[in-house]
C-alpha cells in the first residue's frame, strides 16, 4: 500500500524482474472485470526503488504509488490531453517484506489493489476500514 513499510526482513524474497512483473499481472487480472473496464488511462509500472521524489521527504519507503488524475476529480477541462496516470509497484520494498512467493504474490495483490483504488477516487482513510491498506 502507499503506506510506509516498516516491516524489513533480514534477506529479501528474491524472484526475477520477470516473475515480479507476472506476478503484478496476476493482481491486476483479479480486479474484476466490471471494475477493470473502468480504468481509464492508467498504466502500471514496476520499478526497483522509489525515488527521493516519490517519497517526498517521507521517511521509511514506499510499496506502491498511485501518480495522476483521480476518476473522481476529472473534468473535460481538467483532464484533455495529459499523460497517463501511474500505478507504480516497488519491487525492493515488497521483496524485502515478503517471508516466500505466495506470500510475495499476496503482498504485491494488496499493493496493486490499494493504489488502483486511489485512481478509483478512495482515499487511504476508506482503504483502511475496508481492511486494504
């Protein structure tokens, strides 16, 4: 989640850049189908690290970040012309927390999930009662 991850283990889950990124494609082919043909101009990324600009002064990391436009908020004035909105996937971070591969894959399901969520328009606030966050 967008949270700052403070749980670190002492040797990463390591798995191919390969595996990760199927492994993002598996999250993002369980968001279900009448929810996914709502995505609009979004586009997934998996990077090893966040940037000091992405953490934004925030201490600890990052395991995912949504960048972009809510749905909520956009308007034909707002939102003409721009450049897709970004969902990124932090391998490190979620190596580093995962204890073996399914629980990789049951970690970067939750990222992907809450970040997607943001480009709903849900907030980290509604992600944590409804136990995504």
């Amino acid at each position: 989640p967008r949270g700052l991850s403070s749980r670190v283990r002492s040797v990463p889950m390591h798995v191919s850049r390969a595996r990760f990124e199927e492994l993002v494609g598996d999250a993002l082919d369980s968001i279900p189908p009448e929810l996914a043909v709502h995505m609009d101009n979004v586009v997934v990324l998996v990077e090893d690290w966040p940037t000091p600009e992405q953490l934004a002064g925030r201490p600890g990391t990052l395991l995912g970040l949504y960048e972009g436009v809510r749905l909520t908020d956009r308007s034909p004035t707002n939102y003409a012309g721009v450049m897709p909105d970004r969902v990124t996937i932090f391998r490190g971070p979620l190596s580093e927390r995962a204890g073996d591969e399914a629980d990789l894959a049951h970690q970067i399901r939750v990222t992907v999930i809450h970040e997607i969520a943001h480009h709903f328009g849900i907030d980290d606030y509604r992600l944590r009662e409804l136990g995504w966050s």
